[in-house]
C-alpha cells in the first residue's frame, strides 16, 4: 500500500490526504499549535491502508449496513456480501476501500476522482478546499450503469474526544437500534440524546441516526481551545460514540441505516445513467477566547 500523501494548507490549517487509502483525510491540524481537528493518524495508521483508522472517508454509494443481502432496484435484485472484518453485513458502500485518482492539486485545494465499477459502475470526486481555517468537503456520485440504481452519500469524520468534548446539533428525531446498531423504530428524542442545546456527549454506546437536522452543529473542545462550526447540506446525521475511545464520529448523511429496506427507501436517490448525487460538509475552526 502506497502511504504517498497530498498536503493542503491556508495559512491556519494543514490538510493531509491519503488518495490511495479509500480517498480519506489522513490528517487536519492547526499549523501554529499542531493541534488535530480530526482524530491524529500517525505512520503506524497509514501503513495499515484503511481509512478506519485515519481522519475522514467518504461513504458511496451508501452509508453504513444493508441487510438481507443487497437490496432491490427496478430492474432487479443487487447481491451484496460482507466487506469489512468487524461487520457481518455490507457496510458504507465501496468507495472507502479503492484508491482514488489525484485530479487537480493546488496549495488550497484538491480534487480526487474514482471510477468504480464496485459493486455497480459510478464515478465518485471529492474536492477539497481551505480558507481561512475552514475546511470544505463537497462529495459527489454520478451513476455510470444502464440501469437505473438506489444511491446515497456521507462522509465519516472522526473527532478528538476528551470528557469535556461539548455538542450541539438540533434534530427532530431518532432511530432506535437494536444490538447490532439496526433500526427498530423512529421517536422523539429522549433527553441524553437531545442537542438542541450544547451539551456533553453521551456516555453510553450511541450508534444511532438523528432526523431532522437543520444542517448547523458545534463541537466545543474546552481542553484543547477551539470549537469546530459544522454546516452540511443535508437532513440526517449518525453519532457514534463507542465507550472507552478517544474519538466519536459525527456523520452527515443522506439517509438512515439500512434505508434499502425501510418503507420508501428514505434519503436514497433512484440515479439513472449519467445522472448524479452531492454532499457538502463544511468545518470552521474557531479558538475560544
């Protein structure tokens, strides 16, 4: 696996990407202070060639697990098997697990491209851009099969996460999980999941995906001075808090789990041939006075 790396910078952050490792941010940090705003990947993490254990990856042509085996499209059924070692289901699409081609490159911004033919044929490009400690993501899917297919979209950022880590992202509701972070039913939001207001996250194992959102949330880390100003143009995030880590991920998305078999596929686009899908994810870095 090649650790080949593109770096970005602005003035006020530092932008590492691996485009041979699934298209993902290695590293985003402060230039002053080296501080990580997104989870620090050393070589170790590098050298081991997956995006799970860097900064961000991007998730096509869906986000998290599908059941039963694939899903069904008009023109038929689209077989899918396992594809990560942790998960007996499929899980973030394919785009994470190909390298991805470094189409334009300047000091502040770049774009990477993937033609994919995994599991069905669509072009995937991500372009990154910085200016003035504001990292902007915009990811892209354009489907190239015949026939027409479900997609969807997220991007998978992990955050530093310390016992003082605060959010606020105001959503109207929530997917209950079962044990295997499967969606069992949609309610309102109970108070150790509600973020209206800024608050610590939870402390209990929280893999669930709040509706709703307006497409505006804070990240507050007190111990380390700064705050991350989150906008996204989509309705849906994912919060996974694993107990015990350092780190929690907060994902835009375009649809919940496992959305192919929920009533009327919610958040997923039917895309026929050249026709295509966007996200977009901005991150501004503010220190705290």
């Amino acid at each position: 696996m090649s650790l080949d790396t593109l770096h970005l910078q602005d003035g006020i952050t530092r932008l590492t990407l691996a485009p041979s490792i699934g298209g993902a941010i290695a590293n985003w940090s402060v230039i002053a202070t080296g501080q990580p705003l997104l989870r620090h990947a050393d070589e170790q993490a590098l050298g081991a060639g997956t995006p799970r254990l860097l900064g961000c990856y991007p998730l096509a042509p869906w986000s998290n697990r599908i059941t039963e085996g694939g899903f069904d499209n008009p023109e038929g059924w689209l077989a899918l098997t396992a594809n990560a070692d942790n998960s007996p289901l499929p899980i973030h699409g394919s785009a994470w697990q190909q390298p991805w081609q470094v189409v334009e490159h300047s000091e502040r911004s770049a774009l990477l491209r993937l033609e994919s033919h995994i599991p069905f044929a669509f072009t995937a490009e991500q372009r990154f851009e910085l200016n003035e400690g504001r990292l902007t993501i915009h990811l892209q899917v354009t489907h190239r099969g015949e026939a027409p297919i479900w997609h969807g979209l997220g991007l998978h950022p992990y955050f530093p996460r310390t016992p003082h880590t605060r959010l606020q992202a105001a959503a109207e509701q929530v997917w209950h999980c079962d044990a295997n972070s499967l969606p069992t039913g949609l309610d309102d939001l109970p108070h150790h999941w509600d973020f209206t207001a800024e608050r610590e996250l939870p402390a209990v194992h929280t893999d669930n995906a709040f509706i709703g959102w307006n497409g505006q949330a804070r990240i507050v880390e007190p111990d380390a001075g700064y705050s991350l100003e989150i906008g996204s143009d989509q309705g849906i995030y994912l919060l996974f808090c694993p107990e015990g880590k350092p780190f929690f991920c907060f994902e835009p998305v375009s649809h919940p789990v496992n959305a192919h078999h929920l009533p009327g596929k919610p958040g997923l686009v039917l895309l026929n041939q050249n026709e295509r899908i966007g996200l977009t994810l901005t991150l501004q870095y503010k220190p705290l006075n």
